[in-house]
C-alpha cells in the first residue's frame, strides 16, 4: 500500500522528481538515520532551522509526512521508512563512488578481467600481476584460460577487460573497428614429435618427409591460427596433412604425441610448458614459420585506468621476450 502510493506520486511528479535537490533528500536520510534532528544538522553542518525547512519542504513535494516528531522523539512513518529503505544504498554507492574519485584522481576500477590461452596465461599472466598488484594493491583479478576464438568474444562484449590470444601473421584479418591489438611475442613454429620418434635425435627436418605420418591437427573454430599455420605448412611442403582427429591447444596433444599416437606443430612458447623428457620439438627447414601471442582490449567506451596500466606493462614488456628458437 505504502510502495503504490509512493510510486503514484513518483509518476504524478515524474519531471519535478529529478529536478528535486538531492541534498534535501541527504538531508533526509541523515535525519532518519538519527532520529534526531539536532544531532542531524551536527552532522550535516547545517542549522537545525535550516534543516526543519528542508525536510518540510521535501514533505510538501512528496505531498506526504516523512517524519512524526514530538518534543523529544522523532519517528519514521510508514512512508518515510519505505523511502529510507529504497534510498540508503543508492546514496552509499553514490557517495564512496565520489571519494574513490577523489581519492585516486580519476575513476576508479576494483578488478581486472583477463581472458587468455593456456600459454599465454602460464607465459604472460604472471609476468603482468606484480606490476599491477604495486601500482594498485586493492585490485582483484579474474583470469579466464580459454580458446582463442573466445578471448575475441569475451572482449568484444566486456565481459574482460584485456584479451591475450594466439595469432599469425594475419594479425589484421583479427581486428575489428571496436577493439586494438597489438603483438606481445613471436615464436617460432616446430615440429612435434614423441621423445621415441625416429627423429627425436635430429636437429631439424624437412617437412615434406614428414608426408606419410599422421598429424594431430587443431580446431579451426577455437584455434585458428594453430589450424592455419598447420595447413599452410604442409601445403608449402608439397602436401595435404593426414590428420587423425581434432584436439585442444596444448596439453592433451602433448599426451598424445608422447604416447606415439602422432605429430604435430607447435609454437616454441607452448613446447617450452610440456614436459621435455616424453615430447621433441625440431626445427623445419625451409620455412619460416611462425605464431604470435597478441593482447587485445575493447575500444568502443571508456578504458579504466587499471586496464591502461595493464596494457602499458604488456607493451612495455613485448620488447624484453625475443623470440628463442626452442630445440627440445
């Protein structure tokens, strides 16, 4: 009853309502929280008369009593209490919101999402957090490992803050009018082999040899650049992979190719995470194969500060991680 009545008389002064002074609805909501007036107007350094006039004149508007007061007792009614209730937290989030402004010297940002691939989570993550976590020592993180296809996604509709994927040298097929990229590190593309493979001793390999052996190949959806790089180096090398399934990006291949079920080709930064005493990488002759790690961040509205920084550092960093040239 107390709701519909408010609710009418917030439609009836729908455009009066917004133009209501907001201070005299603070000035409200210390009173009800006192229940005093004198210690209210204390608090609000503001005059006890000054302060009756603003409740009153806040009543007129409302064209209902907020507050029953007596010479020694100030009381809530039922319609004051139910705006009280409704109010207290907009104006809490309202008023830390200014002093986390205040406080940093621009808008502030609790927590950074970072969606990443595998490698660039193990690689890349960890590298970045202490120079955040020094600069803002009250940030949370959230770290999403993930398809490389998805860390697009999750970008492109904000759900993270700043993506790092796996790209190649079709870096500007990836880039839409909404986001930035920028390459972090490149890595050498080798062949993969288990640790008992004939091979495994040599150096390096010509990829058309490898024309009748069977090829564990990645999702063209999830892994694109994984799955191209594959495709044009076998095409390059005089042949079309036979391929015996589609896996993941990193870790169940490894298993696979250890276990002799096949080969396959891998970026060094990737071979570099497995264990090297069951898996081989050899370089290709011939070619010059590489994969990229990328971050990208959504440019279509405002970019928090702590995502900047982020950025800054990655940026920073891309120029202290050469590529190396692994010979596991």
């Amino acid at each position: 009853m107390v709701g519909n009545r408010l609710q009418e008389c917030f439609t009836c002064l729908r455009g009066g309502f917004y133009c209501m002074n907001l201070q005299a609805l603070r000035y409200f909501l210390e009173v009800a929280r006192c229940l005093n007036f004198s210690k209210a107007a204390k608090n609000l350094h503001i005059s006890q008369p000054g302060l009756s006039q603003q409740i009153h004149a806040l009543e007129e508007q409302f064209n209902f009593k907020l507050l029953t007061r007596t010479t020694r007792t100030v009381k809530l009614t039922k319609e004051g209490m139910f705006l009280y209730k409704k109010l207290q937290p907009s104006f809490e989030t309202i008023e830390q919101t200014l002093m986390d402004i205040q406080e940093h010297g621009t808008i502030p940002q609790k927590n950074i999402s970072i969606a990443a691939v595998p490698s660039a989570a193990s690689n890349w993550v960890p590298a970045l957090l202490p120079g955040l976590r020094a600069k803002f020592s009250d940030v949370e993180f959230y770290i999403q490992e993930t398809s490389s296809k998805r860390v697009i996604e999750l970008v492109r509709s904000r759900e993270s803050d700043v993506g790092l994927f796996r790209t190649s040298s079709t870096l500007g097929e990836t880039q839409e009018e909404s986001t930035s990229i920028f390459e972090i590190s490149r890595h050498p593309v080798l062949l993969v082999v288990s640790a008992s493979h004939p091979l495994a001793a040599q150096d390096s390999v010509n990829l058309s040899e490898m024309s009748g052996e069977t090829f564990l190949h990645y999702d063209p959806e999830t892994s694109p650049s994984l799955h191209g790089v594959l495709e044009q180096a076998c095409r390059t090398a005089g042949f079309v992979p036979r391929t015996m399934g589609i896996g993941p990006e990193m870790l169940t291949i490894s298993n696979l190719i250890a276990s002799g079920i096949g080969i396959t080709l891998m970026p060094a930064d990737m071979i570099d995470l497995l264990p090297g005493d069951k898996i081989k990488g050899i370089r290709i002759e011939g070619q010059e194969l590489y994969s990229s790690i990328s971050a990208v961040w959504n440019t279509s509205n405002f970019i928090p500060p702590v995502t900047q920084f982020a950025l800054e550092l990655l940026k920073e960093a891309s120029g202290a991680f050469p590529a190396a040239v692994s010979g596991r």
